[in-house]
C-alpha cells in the first residue's frame, strides 16, 4: 500500500541521514515512475523486473555459440524454438490428461483445478492457503457491498469490499489488477460465500482453453494473419479436442466402435472438400515448378502486400554457402604459397641429382693440374 511505502521511505531517510540529500529527493518525487506500489492497478502478469528477458538469455546461451556465423545462429535459434514449442505440445498435452493435486478438498480449489493450467493453479492455491493465515473482521454494510478488514500478526491491513448481488470483489492490494488471479485476502473474506471462483475473475489467458479462445473465426477467416502460425494454431486446437474424444471413447467398446465410425466418415468428408483459393484479378503470381505456394495476395493503394509463405522445393543438392572476397582472397594466397613451395622443392631436387658434389670437382682439378 502507499502509506506503507511512505513509512518506509521516511524511516531511510530518518535512519541515514539523508533528507538533505538531492538525488533522492529528485527520485522521491518521480516515484510513480518506478515505485511497484504504484503500479499495481497496471496488470503485468507478476513480471516485476525484467527476469523474463534474462531468463531468455540465459537459455539462448545453451544453444548459440558467438564463433559462429549468422547462419549459424539462425539455425540454432530455429532449434531453440521448435524444442521450446515442442516443450508446450507436451505441456498441453499432460494437462489434457491429468488434473493437478489438490492439497485442500474445498469446492473453489477444486473448481479453479479444473479452469486454470497446472502453473496457474499452483499460484491460486498458494493464495488460498495463505489467506488462511489472515483474520478477518467485518466493517460493517454499506448498501448491499460487505466491507472486511484483513490483517494478521505483522501491522498489514487489507481492506475487502464484497457485493454479494454481482459477486464484485475488490482489494486494496490490487492483486488481481496486477497478477490477474483473485488475491488471498478476498478468498479469507468470502471463504464461507464464494463456492466457485465468479466468471469475471477468471482471465481466458489462465484457463486450459486459451488457446482455443484465441483462434477466433470470421468471414474474412484468417487471411490476414501468417498462414503458418494460423495452421499451427488450428492443429492445436483439434489436437486437444480430439484428445478428449479419444480419452472418452477408449473407455467402452461401444464408444470406441462409433468414434471410429465417425472419424472414417469425417475424414472422407474432410478429403472431399475442395481446397479453395482466394484470387485477386490484381495480384496473379505464376507459381514455377518446384514451388508450393500457401495463403493470398493482398493489394494495397500504393505497394502490394504479400500475405503468403513461399515454401521452395530444393532440387539441388550440395549447395554450398556463398563466400565472401576474404574468404577467397585467402583461399587464393594459400594456393600460390604452396605453388611456391613446390616450385622451390623441385629446383632443390634438380639441383641435387644434376650439379656434381664438391669433393668431385676438386678430385678434377687436382688430375689437370
């Protein structure tokens, strides 16, 4: 809270010496700019620092090597991101099949055990369990909205306002303004009220079907949007509901024997569908052989604008990377150097087996003499 933070900086100031110092006083009065106590009605997700970005780095460093060329790098950073997509297919697919472990049988853990993801619901427990700790007292009625006071054995108090009529909840530790999850302090008021966590506080982007809430359909369809990232998306989200069909259906042979009736048809109604193209009479590419073209083209008023993926079947074989003028400089220096050596050793050679030794032309003289 504020004045906690007030006291807090007045007690440094007080215990250091430091009320005539003009740096802090300059940071004192910019303190909405850095200060998290001012923050919390700004929802970041629980990211106070930048720990996500160091966190990125990190695991780059496993996979990216600063000898290598750019070429290189792509390389590794491509395998980094499919490891890390393939981390979240095994991810979405556990959570599909399991629920996680409830250490408290109460009807709203096990409600937010079935709606948030496994990391989500860890933190929304821990919540809960904490509140547990606090002692609530109640303020009294204004209207229809119950007011609560939260505090416990250190001097922190958090002040609860409930409406039973809307179910509206609203902390004076900003929790869920800020992390996006209901905070400790509203679940100790309303423990013997709430059975379930209310629809309006539960953000679509924690829940198990967020992914299949993003893909949103229309008449335009998706043509927009990269064709490649929409057709990953799409496969998720039938990989998870087609999980749950087969879960449900290998439970009974009657269930198995109509799920696969049923995915027979389907797929041959699916294989009978004709694949459409959207085709402007502005913007008509010859596709070459070889090439797979994927998604549209769009026309601009001043520049065409391509919303397509241009996958190149690669005929060739043994392509090799273009070098660059040092690279063959080099390349060429080498080779003369040996053409020298090599030169140097055949005159050495020609010189030992034809030209007479020393001692043989003093033997000569010594007989003409």
């Amino acid at each position: 809270m504020e004045e906690d933070f007030l006291q807090a900086w007045d007690d440094m100031l007080e215990k250091y010496d430091l009320r005539t110092n003009g740096w802090l006083s300059k940071l004192f009065d910019e303190r909405k700019k850095w200060a998290l106590v001012y923050g919390r009605n700004t929802f970041c997700a629980d990211m106070k620092s930048t720990q996500r970005s160091e966190g990125l780095n990190r695991e780059l460093k496993n996979y990216l090597d600063p000898r290598k060329v750019i070429v290189d790098f792509f390389d590794h950073f491509e395998r980094l991101l499919e490891d890390r997509r393939f981390a979240e297919l095994q991810a979405n697919f556990k959570m599909t099949q399991t629920l996680p472990t409830i250490k408290v049988q109460v009807p709203i853990l096990m409600h937010a055990a079935t709606v948030y993801t496994p990391s989500v619901y860890k933190m929304f427990e821990k919540e809960y369990l904490n509140g547990l700790s606090w002692q609530v007292e109640e303020q009294g009625d204004v209207g229809t909205t119950k007011n609560y006071c939260v505090f416990n054995e250190k001097p922190h108090r958090h002040f609860v306002v409930y409406d039973p009529e809307d179910e509206s909840i609203t902390c004076s530790c900003r929790k869920f303004e800020f992390v996006g999850i209901m905070c400790g302090h509203s679940l100790i008021a309303t423990i013997h009220r709430l059975k379930q966590i209310p629809e309006r506080y539960v953000l679509k982007r924690w829940t198990r079907e967020a992914a299949s809430c993003s893909l949103k359909t229309s008449d335009s369809g998706m043509s927009h949007e990269n064709e490649k990232k929409d057709m990953s998306r799409r496969y998720n989200v039938l990989l998870r509901n087609f999980v749950k069909i087969a879960a449900k259906a290998s439970e009974s042979e009657k269930k198995f024997q109509e799920a696969f009736k049923l995915s027979k048809s389907m797929l041959h109604n699916i294989e009978n569908i004709p694949f459409e193209e959207k085709k402007d009479d502005n913007s008509k590419v010859a596709a070459s052989e070889g090439d797979v073209l994927v998604g549209e083209f769009e026309e601009d008023d001043s520049v065409a604008v391509v919303n397509a993926i241009k996958k190149k079947v690669d005929n060739c074989r043994g392509r090799r990377r273009v070098k660059s003028c040092l690279e063959k400089g080099s390349k060429k220096r080498v080779q003369k150097s040996q053409c020298k050596k090599a030169k140097k050793s055949n005159t050495t050679q020609y010189n030992a087996f034809t030209q007479p030794s020393y001692s043989i032309l003093q033997v000569m003289k010594e007989i003409n003499a």
